[in-house]
C-alpha cells in the first residue's frame, strides 16, 4: 500500500506527523460539531423571550433557555434568574456566565494551533535526520562514485517529512483560524443578546414603576376625595 510505503520511506518522524494529523482532525469535528449544535438565532430567541417576560413569566422564560442550545442562551438564563432574585447588577450576572461560557467554546483550539506549529518542525526534523543519514552513507562508502540509488532513500527521507509536516501544518491552520472566527461570532452573540435583555429590563422597569406611581396617585386621589366627602 502507498501509505505503508511513505510511513517507511519517510522514517521514524512520520510517526509523530501522523499522529499530529489524527488528533488535529479529531478535535476539528469535535468542535466543529460543537459549534454547529449551538449555533442559533439570538434575534428570535429575544422575541420569544421578551414576549413571555412582558407578562413576568420567569419560569416560562426559562424553560425556554434551557430548551435553547448555545452559550448565549445560557447566560440569557443567569440574567432571568438574577432578575428573579431581585438583582440590580444584571450586567455583572452576564459577564460572570459569559466567563464561564467563553473557555468553553476556546476548550482545544489551542490543541489545533500548536500542532499547526509544530508540524512543520517535524518535517524539518525529519528532514535534518535524513540529511544525516545522508551523510553517514557518503562517509561509509568507499568508492569515490556514489550512484543514484545509494543516495535516493535519504533523501525520499528528508523530502517525505517535510512534506507531510506541511501537508499536517496548512490544513490545521486553516481549521484553528475558522474555528477562532465561529468563536468570535458565538462571542459577539453573547454580548448581542446580553444587551438587548439589559435594555429589555430597564424599560419594562421603568414602565413598571410608572404604572405603580400613577396607580399611587389614583389612590391618593381617591382617598382625598373620600375625606372631603366625609366632611361635607
């Protein structure tokens, strides 16, 4: 088979290269999967959201976070929760959750990234070991004419390295800068839908507190117009 004859052409290294390639394409689909699942639209996600807050229901609105897959839904529950509890700081309750979810979301890219960097570095390894043997070949032979053949397997050697370490290197580093993309996207959700709760909040506050300050004052009128009724 090809590969079998390019693992023994290409010496000992091509091990660790190969090895590099199966963990970089693991953790791609793994994340890749990841993303694709939590991936949703914050936009209607906020209408739901806002539509059952509007009549204060905080169980509904929960449930439905927790029925909604994504980073974003999750810190959307820690700021209903917070509200519930009668917390002011809304703001801080979002920035704790999303402190939570963001490490998440960058869990193993750094995995991707460092075998983007450090895949070429076998190559060249391997390469300096069949320049080596190379060498070593020159150095035993006795005869002052070195044919082709002699020379050929160190350098299919050196050559094979540094080209599966390339071969490793460019995919990953494709894969780690479309992964960090979809990170900032989930990220930039995150803030989106935090602030559109935080706003949602203080205006359904602010209505609030009017209806409670007209219903005071309606009170109070009518209680001045009992008393002067009682006097007259």
């Amino acid at each position: 088979m090809l590969f079998v004859r390019l693992m023994q052409d290409g010496g000992p290294v091509m091990w660790p290269i190969v090895l590099c390639s199966v963990i970089a394409f693991y953790v791609f689909l793994e994340k890749w999967f990841q993303f694709h699942r939590d991936q949703i639209k914050v936009d209607e996600l906020i209408r739901g959201l806002t539509n059952v807050l509007r009549r204060d229901g905080f169980i509904e609105a929960i449930s439905l976070c927790d029925h909604t897959p994504g980073p974003a839904a999750r810190v959307l529950t820690a700021m209903i929760l917070a509200c519930e509890r009668g917390e002011k700081d809304l703001e801080s309750a979002a920035e704790d959750a999303a402190l939570t979810e963001i490490p998440k979301l960058e869990r193993k890219l750094a995995v991707l990234g460092t075998i983007g960097y450090i895949a070429p570095l076998l190559g060249l390894f391997g390469t300096v070991l069949g320049m080596i043997r190379l060498f070593q070949t020159v150095a035993a032979e006795e005869s002052t004419y070195l044919t082709a053949t002699l020379l050929s397997s160190s350098l299919n050697m050196a050559l094979l390295t540094t080209a599966a370490g390339l071969a490793v290197a460019i995919p990953c580093y494709v894969a780690y800068n479309y992964l960090v993309s979809r990170v900032d996207a989930m990220t930039l959700d995150m803030e989106k839908a935090s602030r559109e709760m935080l706003r949602f909040f203080a205006s359904h506050q602010r209505g609030a507190d009017k209806a409670l300050s007209e219903a005071a004052e309606v009170e109070l009128e009518n209680v001045a117009e009992s008393e002067s009724g009682d006097e007259a």
